[in-house]
C-alpha cells in the first residue's frame, strides 16, 4: 500500500485451521482489512481445496486454498492466528515466536496464568508453560497496553468475554460481594464449532432449551481468572451455560448483590466511555443479541429490579465476533499499531 | 358413556375465548378426553366461524364453530374455562358459580389472595374481590385436596409453574436462604399468546435472544406468593424472564444458597415419588424443554456445580400444556373425580 | 386383554434399529397402542442402555433397553420393524418369515421391484431378490388388500408418500401428460436422520434454504415406480428436493398439465373421501405442514392458477408419521386385522 | 469530500418511509456509503424518534431521527429513496422530480408498464400514469444503460429479481418453451415486512412450511413483463411463492422444457461474465440462501436432471439486499456514476 512517498508493508498474515467457525469468519473479516495480506491458510484434512469450495459466502473475496501444515511456511509470516482446537497453539507457539512471528491464539492454550489448573480442566499436559507468563491475555477493555507490547495473546474465550464485560465494572469499583456471583450464561450454537455432533444438530437443537455442563465448563476458571484480577481479590461464581436454538449470540444474564447504594448506569456509562466496542445503553433496555450480529460490539444493560440490593447485568455479544475472531483482529491492530477499529466497523445484521 | 348399567353422563363443558394458544390447546386436549363433552366454545370477534378453519389442525376432530359469547349457554355447563385475556373471568364468574358451574380461568384474575397487589401489577380494579377467598390456586402438587372441593379454580401461570415446582422441595425443608433467591427463566414465544406484536415476530425474534420485563413481570408476585406459603416466610426473588427463538417450552434455571449441608437429590425425589406429572432426573441431568413437548409433565434436575453451597435447580415444562392447559384439564381431572392422568398422558413429541 | 371370556393375545412386536428417528418415533406410536406388545428393540451400539436414557421423552412410557440383535430373539415375535439403514433387512427378513414373523421394513430394501434399478440407486447386491416379489409396497390408499394378506410389507418413503398421494387422482383418471410431471418437495431435517452431518446441524441448516441432490435422489425411481402403476403408463418426473430449517415434514408441491378440462376438486375430494388420512382441503386452501404435525395425516390442496391448464397440488405429511412410522403403523393395523386408525388418532401439535 | 483541490460534494439523500425492513437496510447500506450524505429519514408514525431507538442495531452508526414527511424537505436532495408501501411513491414522485431530484422507488409503483394491469393487481387508480413510462426496471443486469439515464428508478421486487435473472440467459437465447414455465420460489418471513401479521409470528411461522397466494401474487404480472421483454414473445408461467422459516433469504426453483440440446452452463457463464453481483456456480451445485446472506449478490446454478430436455435453474439472493434495498443502492451508484459495487462489497455472514 502506498500513502504518498512511502512504501507501507501489509501485515503478512496465516492463519492455522481455517475450517472452523472462528476460522472462516476471521477470513470475513481480514479479506475486507485494507492493511492485511492473506498468505496462508492451513488445514490437514482439506489440503488443497478452495477456501471457496468449502465456503461459498467467500467466493468472489478468497482466492486461497488450504494449505497443509508442512507447506505453509508461516514463520514468514508477521503473525499467525491459530483457530485450532485446544492444544494445537502450544506445540507451535514457540518456534513461532522464536522466529520473529507474532501469535495470536484463539483456542484456550494461554489463557490460564496457572498451569495446574489448565492441566486439570483441559486434561493434557502443557507443551510450553514457560510461555504462559508471556502470553498476554487480549481482553484490549482491561489489556490494552500490554496488548500493545504483546507477541503472544491468549484471545479470550466467547463466554469468558460477555461475563468479564459485564462483571468487571462492579468488581472494580468494590460495589458487589464477591463471593456469591451468578453467571447464567446462553450461547447460539455456533459456539460449538463446527463439528459434527448430535446434540447441536438442527433436529436435536432446534425448538429446544436446555442448560448442558452445570457440574463445570472450562471457562469457569478462565472467567472466574478475569474477575479475581478485577476484584483484586478471589471471587465465587456460579457459571450456568445454556444451548440456545440459534446461530449466533451470547447473552449473558449477571447476578450480584449490591454492598452499598450505588448509581450503577453512571458508574457503567464511565467506565465504558471511551470504549468504542462496548456500548452501555439506556437504563431500562434489554440488549438482543441480534442487534451484535455480525459485529464487535457488547452491549450491556443494568438494572435493579424493585431497587433492591441484587444487580443484574445483561451483556450481549457475537460469539465469532466480539467473542472470537473479532476480538482476535481487534488484537491485531493494537498490536501493529493500527487504528482499532480498523475492518471492524460493520453494521449488524437485522433483521 | 355406558359403562354396564349405569349411565354416567359426560362432563359439559364450555371454553369462553378459544382463539389463543391455551384455547385451541384445551381443544387439542379435551377433544380426546372421554369424560368430556365440548358443548361450547365462544368467540366474539370470529362467532360464525368453525374452529377447524381458524386450526386446521384440529380438522376431523373438532366439529364446533366458535359462538357469540350471549347465545353460548355457559350456565348450561357443568365446567367452564376461560381462556381470554386477564379481567374477563371475573366479570363473568359470580354469574357462573351461583348457577353451579365450576369454573377453571386459565387467566391471572383469581391467582393473587392480595387484592391490592393484584391491581397494583394488573392495573385494574377487581370486579369481584369476595370470590378471591373461594378460588383455590391450581398447582396440584401443593394444592390437591383444597382441589377435589373447588368451585372456581386459579389455574397457575406458566412461569409460576415451573418456578413453584422448582422450589418447592427446598423451601419446604427449610433448607436455603430465603432472602435471595434468583429465577433466570426463559420461555418460548407462544407464552407470548396468539397475538400480532412485533417483537414476537419470526423476523425479529429468530436467531435472537434476549430478556425483557427485568424490572418487574406480572408473574413475580404470583411466584412469590407461593413460594413464601411454602417457605412459611417472606422471600426475596429476582426474576428475569427471557425470550427463546422456539414455539413452546419453559426451562426455569434456579440459583439459591443452602443453609446446611444436604442430599438434594433425595429430597427432591422423595418429594415428588407420588407426583406422576413431575419427573426428577438422575442426578447430573439436564432436562431440555423438547422432553415435554407436548406434555403434562415437568422435568426436574438439581445440581450443586463444584459441590458448594449453591444449589442449580433445573426445571423445564412445556408452557402451554403444565404452564396452562394442561393443567387446566388434571385440576378438571381432580375436580370431578376422575384419574387425575385421563387424556394426559400424552407422549412427548420428540424430535 | 381380555374382552368378555375371549382372551385376546397382544401383538409381540420387535423393533430392529431403535436409534434413530423413525425408531423413536415408532416407540412414541406403539407404546400408546392397546393391542401391542413391545417385546425387544435392539441396537448393535447401545446394547444395554434404557430406551429412555437415549430419549428422556419416553421417560415412563417405554422401560425397555436396548438389546444386542444377537440376543433379540425376534424370532419369537409377530411382528418385527426394521427401522435400520438400508441394506440390513434384506440381510434378516428370509429367516424372520420362514420362521412365521411378519416383517414390516422401514428402509428401501424392498421398495423397488426391479432388482437392477435398486442396485443401481443403492449401490449394493440385494441379498434376497426373490423376496422383492413378495413384498407389498405399503401404501394403504392403494394397496389396502394387498396389505392385509402381507408377510413382507416396504413401507414406502417420505418424499414418495406425499407426491403418490398428491398425484395419484389426476393419473388414475388420465387427467394430465405423464410426461413431463414436476415434483418440487420440501422437507424437514429429520428427514436425513438422527445422523451427525455437518449440513444438518443447526448452524449450517438454520435461517436456510437449499436444494440438494437435484441431479438424482434415491427417491425418485420410488416414486416413478409408484406413479407409473397408478397411470398405467411409464412417467416422466423431475424430482427435486429441498431442505427446511425445520425439524418435521414434508411439503409437496407438483405440477402438472390438464390434458382437458376437469373438476380437479371434485376428483380428490371423490379419490380420498374413504380414506381417514388423507383430508382434500378446501378449494383455495395452502395446507401446512405443522397441521399433521405429530399426526398420520396428509392434507391436500388442488390449485389451477388462473383457471389455467397448469394444475397445482400440494401436499404435507409429518415425515416421520405417515412417512415412516405412522404409516408402518397404520400397515400392521391392517395385517392384523384391527381398526385402521387404531393409536393413530393423535391430533397434531400445534402451534 | 475532498479530492485534491475539487470539490466533490456528497448525494444528498433522503428516504421516505424508514421503518420497514427495506428502509433499515438501506440505512444499514447507505451508513457506510462513502459518497453518501444521509439527509433525512422520514415517518409520519415514529417522528421525533431517533432511528437508534428503534433500531438498536444502528446505535452509533445512524444519528438521524425519524422527520414527519411534512418537514423532511425532500426536495433539497439529490436522491430520494421511497421505501414505503404501494401507492405512497406515485403520490409525490412528480413534485420531485419536478423538483429536480432523482427517485427510486422500492416498492411496485412504477414496476409494471400496463397500468390497466396494475391496478387490477393492486387494487387501486394509478396516480401519475404517464410516469410510469418514464420510469426505468431497476434491475441493471438487463438495463443498465437506461439506469444511467433515469430519473425514476422502479426497483424490482425480491421475487422478481431472482426468477429473472434465473430465466433470463434461457429465454435470450430462446432455448426454451416458453408457454410453460414454472417458478416455485421460496422467501423467508422478511419479505413479508416489518408487519405485525399472525401468518409470519415465530409461533405460527417457525418449524412450519407453506405455499401461499398460489391463485395469484402481485409479482406475477411483474416477472411475466420482465420475462416477455427477454423473450421478445408473450410466456406462460406458473407461480407458486412458499413460506421458509427463515429471517432472510429467496430461493427459487425455476423449470423449463429445453426446446434443443445446449451447453447450459456455458450459457450462463457467458451471460454473466461481466456481472460482479451474478455468481454462476460450478455444474452440479446447489446455491443456499446464507451463501448471500447480508450481501447483493446472486447466485446460480443450473441443472438437467438425468441429462433430459427439463432444465432446473437455483437461484438464491437476500430478499432485503439483492431483493429491495442493495439493489437500490446498486442503481444509485449507477444513476450517479460512481463505481457499481461502491458499498456492496459485503462479504455474506455465514454462519
């Protein structure tokens, strides 16, 4: 790209494992970012095809074809993200960084500060715990400057981004009792992935509720890791997920019990002002997740019912979005350097 | 009906508005039900028409066509539902108990014993506060002998339904805080009823999620009102109801903090052993709305997520049938002596 | 069951292949039917495991568990369904009838009586040709006597159901040119089965639409089989199915030319009026497909758009009922001599 | 704008009309246009409201509020779009115009050449018939040389547009017979509009599947005059629109008898080559509608069964994009000689 006399390089991008949900909408979103060239794509299984072919929405704006891991040749890369099931990021994380590429994870490899606790929810040893304390965690509302120095971020997860969001103003100002939070979470299925399995099939999902891993999900300890820092102390959360008859969306559904009397929307509209993501609404609303659709905002709504002491937070956001591959490209362009909202403008999608 | 020599006649019974969702399902139920007699069903707006042209899906079942409310002869019936808007049945209620009719209103008009609540959350007068006193609240599983003796029964909301029966067991026992309790329920759209608004709209709320009625839904004094009769003290709710992309179905998540240490599972299946329309699953369960589709049944699982002191009870119901006609028919069932299972034993209709 | 002195025995049915959707859907149907005996349901994989675990919908309607078919003895029932994948009942239908069992296969096997077409549709040797010859296609609207002397009943395909039933009036009559007839059919995903595939999962099918399989489905020689035999002539068909973002049905819509002029109306109304389960709507009517929904039914529209000599039908079955278990429900009825509608008599859920 | 020392000055745009679905989304497009000034937006209803309010997907995106038509000053821009129901647009297109501004009419008011033919369609005199002759077909696959010339834009109809460009390259070569087509098309419930009607409710619309107005729809005489003018001789066409419970979204099946052997996907890649917005798939596809989800293009593939002379063309576009509102935009691009595809570059949301 040219800008009068000098030359400006495009940030060299791959991306590893691009089949999935999060894989496909990061390409929607860096084919239209003006200072991205696509070098790579990889997938295993689907060498050699189109990216087209497997995603006609791309056609006429993806020209590659999916490359096999070997042939990918990402350490030419300026950065790569990986898409990639748990697991994946942290055998080639390292290697990576050692060649000069910046690593932005979308999957739960550095998310946790506490490699114990990883080992035990994610059920696999860790291949790299010495990178974990580099990883910077790339929530940019609580992250920003570190974000900006960062050549490893552990991009947060879908569910892990709506409840921090939420959350987070409460814990910072000391209002709330820490040890009895309530996070009744609902999730589209395309938080899922895009995988093939039963309970997300139309026939299975549709017309149909139902909460799934009450006992414990994984990123209880990813959220519960978020709040703590926020709180600056240890907090109690209960984390209860549901499946959600839809394509996508996170609504996230907050309790907490007031310590002292508070202007709770002030104290949101504040702390969100120069947040140009995270939209604070007018008190009294009830953010859809529809009015996300397709775009990096969360948007929150408090409220108190009867004015009483509980406090109840409504937070909003696309999980591929704003609760992925957003989120990621969001990362990206702090860490380059680049306007933040850049290739993330786009107007959800309603009706 | 024959049954040897004795002649035992059906049940008359009439439907005063039978244009909703909770009159054509009282169709659905009753047209099978071989006590019952369909003697009338009223319409204003569409008197002349038959029921099978405004549901098709009742074509070859039920013959009726919809009357003008002053030629439909209620007072000729030995039962009478309503199933219209809140504030019909208790214009027409008095008139109907003092010529022997039993009445069930599917509506909220006799639901609240504080006459003053009632007309703070329902905005209206109450045309006859003195049958308040005589109308026993539906929800058989706390209130099956007062039942038996009813003239004029309150049938539960759906909301109230699935909260109550969710609850319940804990109050009773005495087992959780009182002060605190959180009911984040979500429903689908046909609790909304048979009505053109635009937010219940296929465009606008498929593929979409959201709460509403945060500040105050009409069902929260109903739920705790029966919920403090079984505490036998006031309680605190927060209830925040939520809008589900799906037809039919109700799925109550419930937060509260027990007091002492205790084995939930057993109680809330010693509870329940009699109860044949309630189904405690095994522990670890996560009922879906879809297992009730169509049926009378409430599905119940109880968690405590890292074995805390907070205990996650899950309840789900289809809306229409236990949330609404359903109901209406087992407390007819009780009413008039007959298995309190006749005509709902329906299996749900899954996928 | 006894009626008067006369010991009546019920019938012992099995079941082969209980996991999926027409084998949930048949339990759904003959658990409620008077004059059955669910003996064995088996499936190779989940031997060992209750019926209900896998469908919490049957929860305290059907206690059986699944069996290994090695240890089924079906050979001691009267009946067996194979609600298996195509290619498994040829395998075991010789030993069943030589051993005195009826048999009434829910797949393909023996659909086709030309031996050389179904292998090149489906791809495999058919293990027992002789057997196709003495198997009875069971469509009960034009095949009733036939059923009733059957050992061997195919009970026809979901998409072949609708369009026989939708075009067989104008064929029998010579009303229309057999060569150029047009079937555009719509289904429900449960259609493709309780199988997990990436185009039927919600995120993939939801919110829309596609044809598939345009240039040739396994359906298309049934229903030409069919069509051919009601016309007394050979048939031209273009055949093309689409996908619904929907869990149940199936709506045909054909078209065809009217060789002269006629009282299409009339015709069906004549056609169908003997038959319980198919229901000629009136003129201008647009049947939908949740009206049979849960139901045997299958209702019909006759349309000339612009008084025209194009002739447009449509027709909507619940794929799973009269498409598949339903009707193979309504064929035992018939081979056993009971009342046709016997457990048939569901009203349709709706909404 | 500036652009070196010339002034460029943006189109001053206004819509009339701004609360239907076909006027959020013109907002949705145009917000982002970057020739585009967004003068005003008006409805006599909602005046005085901001256009955030109601559509909080455009929270900080849009900052206009509804105007009451009487002082939305139209006439001061250059362009103005009439996004209202049939007969608004003929009331005061002849003042703009007059005026000097430039009108593109989303809904049927000028569409149709034959005003004896559109009022019998729509039920109402025409205001300015001697408009209508001046007005230009805005789809610009077939007109755009008179596009760049119009001051009176009829934008086409979502219907229309699909089965046209579906029929076109057939009919131009005069391929096929032209006395019989058929077009079986189905929409999702937004083509309905942003109406609160029963038929399109989530509770009546969802897991349901439907034809409609198969007697007769307004869009017939519109794609038989469009159809005609490519085939340079009158057409017979049968047309039956369905009912898809989805938000977005048109597929249309369209069947036609080859009249001799031809290279159909040849022709249709030739015929649009030169058509950013047309997407001739590979042999052997079957488009979906989420393929162009958000987005204005439209995608084709084209079919003959068994190698027959019935030909099976698929075509699907966004009803609200390629349908209403993008191609509007595409046509003001064209009327003021801006690049094509200025602001319609979206990439379709999938999933």
């Amino acid at each position: 790209m040219k800008c009068g006399f000098l030359e400006v390089s495009l940030i060299k991008v791959g991306i590893v494992g691009g089949t999935g949900y999060t894989g496909v909408e990061l390409l929607r979103l860096l084919a239209a970012h003006p200072e991205v060239e696509l070098r790579t794509i990889t997938s295993r299984a689907d060498a050699g095809i189109a990216v087209s072919t497997m995603f006609p929405s791309l056609r006429g704006h993806v020209e590659l074809g999916f490359v096999h891991p070997d042939q990918a040749h990402l350490e030419q890369c300026d950065l790569v993200f990986f898409a990639t099931p748990n697991g994946i990021a942290m055998q080639q994380a390292r290697s990576l960084l050692e060649a000069g590429v910046r690593v932005i994870d979308l999957a739960a490899d550095f998310r946790l500060q506490d490699v114990e606790v990883w080992k035990k929810w994610y059920g696999m040893e860790h291949a790299c715990p010495d990178l974990i304390g580099k990883a910077v965690y790339g929530l940019p509302e609580i992250n920003r400057e570190r974000i900006k120095q960062a050549r490893l971020v552990a991009n947060p997860g879908c569910y892990p981004t709506a409840v921090q969001l939420g959350f987070i103003p409460l814990l910072e100002a000391g209002l709330i009792e820490c040890g009895s939070l309530i996070a009744d979470a609902k999730s589209g299925v395309s938080g899922a992935g895009r995988k093939a399995e039963l309970p997300i099939m139309l026939a299975e999902a549709a017309d149909n509720f139902k909460a799934y891993g009450v006992s414990g999900h994984r990123h209880l300890p990813e959220i519960k890791q978020g709040l703590a820092q926020a709180a600056k102390q240890e907090i109690g959360l209960t984390f209860v997920p549901h499946l959600v008859p839809m394509i996508r969306g996170i609504h996230a559904t907050l309790y907490a019990r007031l310590k002292r009397d508070a202007d709770v929307q002030a104290l949101y509209e504040q702390r969100y002002k120069h947040e140009v993501f995270v939209d604070v609404m007018p008190a009294g609303s009830h953010p859809e997740t529809r009015s996300v659709r397709g775009a990096n905002g969360c948007r929150i709504a408090v409220h108190r019912p009867q004015q009483g002491d509980t406090v109840v937070v409504l937070a909003v956001i696309d999980n591929l979005v704003k609760g992925a591959a957003g989120q990621a490209v969001q990362n990206m362009n702090i860490m380059f350097g680049l306007p933040e909202t850049m290739a993330l403008t786009h107007i959800p999608l309603s009706p």
